[in-house]
C-alpha cells in the first residue's frame, strides 16, 4: 500500500482536510481536560531541521509525548547531513527506525525525495515552497472563531511566499477566495503553488483593496528563512505593505488578523494590529500543535474515533 505523506496541502482531499480539523477538536478537548490520550505509545517521530524553528519544534515535540510516542530532534549541524550524505541514503536509514518523520528544510524537491525513499510518512514543517501544517492550525482557528471558512475572502498582504503559496492551496480545496496583494517582483506563482486553475483567487496592486470585505487579513515575514541576504531589497519593496489599522477597518468588521509569527512589529505589521482585538496569533501557534497531533494520529492510525 502506498505511504500517506503530508508534504503540501493538495496531498489531502478535501474530506481529509475536514477529518483533521474535526479530529482535532477532539484532541484538543482531550488536553484541555488532562485526559490521558496516548494512541501513539512506542511510536517514534524524527524531526527534521535545516533551518531555525520556534513553533514548529515545541508544537511537535510537546504533542508527539503527548500521545505517549517520543521523538529524535536531527539538525544539519549535528547530523551526516549538514557533510553531504545523500537524502536517499538519509531517508533510507532514518525510517528503518522511527515511525514517522517531519521535515523542515529548503527546496521542496528535497522532501520529495526523502519521501520517495522514506519506508514511513513525511510531514512538510516548511520548505522555501509550502507551509501546509501552519495552514492547518490557521483554518482550524479561523473555524474555532468563526466557523467553515467556506465562501470566505482571506486577504493576503505581502510576500509570494511559503505561506502564499499554501493559502492559495487550501483555497481551491475548501471552497474560499485569497486577495493576494505583494509588491512587484514578488507574485505568487501559480504553477509553484500547483494551482489547477486561477478561480481561487484575486490579484490586487494596492494591499488596502485586497483587505476591502475581507473576513481574514493575514501576512507573513518581508524576508523568509534563506532569502536573507535579499533583506534591505526587500524592507524598501515592501515597505507599503505593512498591515496597518487603516487596513483593518476596510476589512469586515468582525475580521480576523493571523500571523504565522516570529513577527517583526513596524515591518509586516502594526503592533496595535498584532497586539489588537482582532488578531488570534496565540490561538493560531497553540493550534499548531492540536492539528498536528491530529494530523500524526491520521497518518499512523487512519480515521481514530475514540
Ligand atoms: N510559524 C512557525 O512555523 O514558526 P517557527 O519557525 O518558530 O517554527
Ligand atoms: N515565510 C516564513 C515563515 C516562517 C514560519 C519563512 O519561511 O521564514
């Protein structure tokens, strides 16, 4: 049988998407009430990492003990990877021995093809192109808050990026509308993003246009992990699309504001935004961890529903 992976957002049906999302709920009431939940005892998670995580590390983490498993933390520094020992040889070797494994590196052809010669299944914790278990955690949030997100109009305000990419994703599979607004040279690309069509969203020069109705407005770092040395190009390109209050108040009036974080306050977004009554950061990276463990759950025990 073939190997579940989770390495953007299309690789789950629509249907999946909303078991994750309402299996999720249920984990979360589970840890909310101190209920012991341990599905996955003896069951072992490697993460990944080529690149510096917050959320990603402590949401994995923390909800792989939760469910009873445990987990092995690689970085390329303190691994055979960091001196160019072949992904194959790597995805070969690493998945004779855990049961799953989570991934956060550069190019999203290098997942693939740790995936390709994986024996257990692979979750994307973000590459250059994709960022689809924080799209999980922002969705089930904006249902927590809000309900379906279907029919929906999410704005989105800045870079063509990771996180771009896996809105517009997540768009054409639950049935709602992104406003993308990034400046010039910094598009989304619909083929990157694998996009069957262009019916999921809308194309705005001015950010204040895409945020106009809109039920969310979200935005994300001017410079992502790796494009660094693009940072002062980058601070002057993008310096008009700064979510600001004035953005808000176009937007619907009960809008949501999200925020995948680390956030820089005065660049990407106004404090009085990210630190505003609309805005759900802190449910959002809480989240992160109750969708993965959901997500976990699904892929090593299929559709659990106790
Ligand atoms: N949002 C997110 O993935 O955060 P980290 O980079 O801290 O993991
Ligand atoms: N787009 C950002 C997201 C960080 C969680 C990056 O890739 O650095």
């Amino acid at each position: 049988m073939a190997i579940k992976h989770f390495l953007q957002f299309s690789d789950f049906t629509t249907e999946e998407h909303e078991w994750i999302f309402r299996r999720a709920a249920v984990i979360k009431r589970k840890f909310k009430a101190y209920e012991k939940y341990h599905p996955l005892a003896d069951r072992t998670l490697a993460m990944i990492f080529e690149k510096a995580s917050t959320r990603t590390r402590v949401s994995f983490e923390a909800g792989m003990y939760q469910l009873g498993g445990s987990v092995v933390h690689l970085t390329t520094g303190d691994s055979q990877l960091g001196r160019a020992e072949p992904i194959e040889d790597s995805a070969k070797v690493i998945s004779r021995m855990v049961d799953l494994v989570m991934i956060r590196t550069f190019g999203q052809d290098k997942i693939e093809r740790f995936a390709e010669h994986s024996r257990v299944p692979v979750i994307n914790g973000l590459t250059n192109e994709f960022h689809p278990c924080q799209i999980l955690a922002d969705i089930f949030t904006y249902i927590e808050h809000r309900g379906s997100i279907q029919g929906r109009v999410v704005a989105w305000v800045g870079d063509g990026n990771n996180m771009a990419n896996t809105w517009l994703q997540a768009a054409e599979l639950l049935g709602f509308t992104v406003h993308v607004s990034t400046p010039s040279g910094y598009e989304v690309d619909q083929a990157v993003a694998g996009l069957r069509s262009a019916d999921s969203y809308k194309v705005f020069q001015d950010p204040m246009e895409a945020c106009r109705g809109a039920d969310l407005v979200t935005t994300d770092v001017w410079t992502s992990m790796g494009f660094e040395a693009e940072n002062e190009q980058r601070r002057q390109a993008f310096a008009d699309w700064c979510v600001d209050t004035d953005m808000m108040k176009v937007a619907r009036p009960d809008a949501l504001f999200m925020h995948c974080l680390p956030a820089h306050r005065g660049e990407e977004v106004e404090a009085e935004v990210i630190d505003g009554p609309q805005s759900v950061v802190w449910d959002e990276a809480e989240n992160r961890m109750h969708v993965q463990k959901a997500l976990m759950e699904y892929l090593l025990l299929g559709r659990v529903t106790d």
